[in-house]
C-alpha cells in the first residue's frame, strides 16, 4: 500500500478543489489517501475587508509565522510515500498558515526525507513563492519532485480587477457582469487530473525522477517570462516596504496603518503605471535578454535548486 499526504490551506475553496481533484484521481486500491487540512488559530476572516488584505503584507512576506492548530495525532501514525503540498501565495511569498506550517516542528517530522509534490493555486505571481518554498522544504529535509501550477490566465491587469472582486466581494462571479470569471478556471480546475497517471507511476514505481520533466510537458507550469522578471523586481521592492511598516509595530497601531495605506497607493500606482512601463522595456530589450530568458525558463519549470 502506498500512503499519499495531502497538506493544504484553501480560504475560498479553490486550491481544495484541485487538491482533491489530484487525490480522488489518484486514490487507487493500493493507493490510500490521507489529508491535512492546516487551520490558523486566527482565522483569516473571507471576503477581506480591505485593511485586514493589507495588513497580512509585512507578516506574509517577511515570513513571520503564526500559530497553526496542531495536526490530529493520528497522522503521524504513517510513513508517507508521498507528500502533495497544496499552497496560495500571499504578497509573491507562500501564504501565513502554509509558511507556518513549513517552519513548523510538525512539518520537520512530516515531511523529512519525503518526496514533495507542490500544488499552487494563485492568481499568476509564484515564481519566487516556489524559491521560497524550495527553502523551506530543504529546512524539512523534504525532497521537492513536482510542480504544478494554476493559475489566471488572463491578462495581467484584468485579473487584478476580477481577483479584488473576488477577495473583497467574497464572490467568485463576473465584476459587472461583463469581466472574465476571477481565480483559476473551472476547466483548468478539474484538468488537473491529466497529470495523475504520470504521478501515480512514478509513487508506485518509487522513482520520481523526469516525473517534472513529464507534467511540464503536460501543462503543469507555464513560465510567463515578463512575469519572472515582475516577480524579482517585485520583491526588491516589497522587501523595503515590508521591513518599513514592520518596524512600525503590531496590527491595529495608527503608525502602522498609515504606512499601509501609503503602500496601498503605492501598490496601485506600481500595477497600473510601473508594469506597464517595465513591460515596454522588456519588449525592447527581449532579444538581448533572449538567451537568459531560455534558461530561466527552464529551471523555473524545473525541480531545482539554485545550488544544485
Ligand atoms: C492577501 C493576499 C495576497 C495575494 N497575493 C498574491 C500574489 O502575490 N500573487 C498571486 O499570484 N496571487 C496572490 N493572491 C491570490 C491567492 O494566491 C489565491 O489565488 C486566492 O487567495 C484564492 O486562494 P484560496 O485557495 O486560499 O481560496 C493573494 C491573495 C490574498 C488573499
């Protein structure tokens, strides 16, 4: 009997969908599926209200981790074969409960010398979120041998409109009636399943590796490369205003709140005016930045590590 894991947090339901999509699909008469649903302490209240989006920023990319419940004793009951990590990302960094649970002494006994599959659901901004996890998981002395990748496939800007829809409204419906569906869509939702079968040879046949190599082919990753390159500017700059507001003390300080409001309006003027114009200079620049870009591509679709 092979025993399959699957770790998750999902606020709207969307990445339990697909978490369960890959496991009823993979659940087999040799093959038994256990799941671990991580709960904050403090829930995260859904839809958000708009200073509580805001004020999750510095902890989530700081990685500052917060009380998660403790796991039901019976979990740890199992050797896991295989262990499918399905996370979010919060401000381009692994969401709060899922960064807690990694850093977790739970996690260490869980996930030590355990093949990892990582599962995100977000809304196209993960690149550095899996570098991040990466870490976190070779601090578990986990082995990362999969990947898959949802996401909106929409434009850029349009999912931003449909996503603070969805977030602040609650709603995973159509802003003004007329706007693309927020999130993932139903049919890469129940898609997912395509990359079973490759999952389930390589769990029975207990040989992870070309597994990757055999879901990219698939469709599990898709590397935007403007996206990449959004993605790293991105956290140079988050990095600043996360350390700033944090040193600024704890939720609910009136100093604190101000300066979330500052990179509430910085956030905006960096989607709407500072993408567009990094995006003008990446076009221009594509054919010189070509051979970099082939190789990014490679290893941000791969298992990799930066120092292996
Ligand atoms: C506070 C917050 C920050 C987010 N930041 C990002 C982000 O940086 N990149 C991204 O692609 N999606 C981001 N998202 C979208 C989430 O990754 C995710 O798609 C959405 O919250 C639904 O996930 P769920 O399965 O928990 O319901 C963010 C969502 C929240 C609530």
């Amino acid at each position: 009997m092979k025993e399959v894991l699957v770790i998750y947090y999902s606020q709207t339901g969307q990445l339990f969908d697909i978490v369960s999509n890959i496991s009823s699909s993979l659940e087999d008469e040799d093959i038994n599926v256990t799941y671990l649903q991580i709960t904050p302490k403090d829930m995260y209240e859904f839809p958000w209200k708009k200073e509580a989006f805001f004020d999750v920023f510095p902890e989530s990319f700081l990685q500052i981790p917060s009380p998660v419940e403790e796991p039901d004793p019976k979990i740890f009951n199992k050797k896991y074969d295989l262990v499918i990590l399905g996370y979010q990302v919060w401000y381009l960094t692994p969401s709060i409960p899922v960064n807690s649970f990694l850093k977790s002494e739970n996690a260490k006994k869980i996930l030590n010398n355990t093949p990892v599959i990582t599962v995100i659901g977000c809304r196209n901004m993960w690149i550095q979120a899996q570098e991040k996890v990466k870490t976190l998981l070779v601090s578990c002395n986990a082995k990362l041998v999969g990947n898959i990748a949802l996401v909106d496939r929409h434009i850029n800007h349009i999912s931003v409109l449909t996503i603070t829809h969805w977030m602040f409204k609650g709603k995973k419906n159509r802003l003004l009636g007329f706007f693309p569906k927020p999130g993932i869509s139903d049919k890469d939702i129940s898609n997912v399943v395509t990359f079973v079968p490759s999952i389930k040879k390589a769990l029975r046949a207990n040989n992870y590796v070309g597994l990757q190599k055999e879901i990219v082919k698939l469709g599990a990753v898709k590397i935007k490369p403007f996206l990449v390159l959004a993605d790293k500017r991105a956290n140079l700059l988050f990095s600043k205003w996360a350390n700033l507001i944090y040193k600024r003390g704890k939720a609910g300080d009136p100093k604190r709140k101000k300066n979330l409001i500052l990179f509430n309006y910085y956030l905006l003027f960096a989607i709407w005016i500072i993408a567009p114009l990094v995006f003008i200079v990446f076009l221009v620049t594509y054919i010189f930045m070509y051979k970099k870009i082939t190789r990014e591509k490679i290893y941000y679709s791969s298992v990799d590590t930066k120092n292996n």
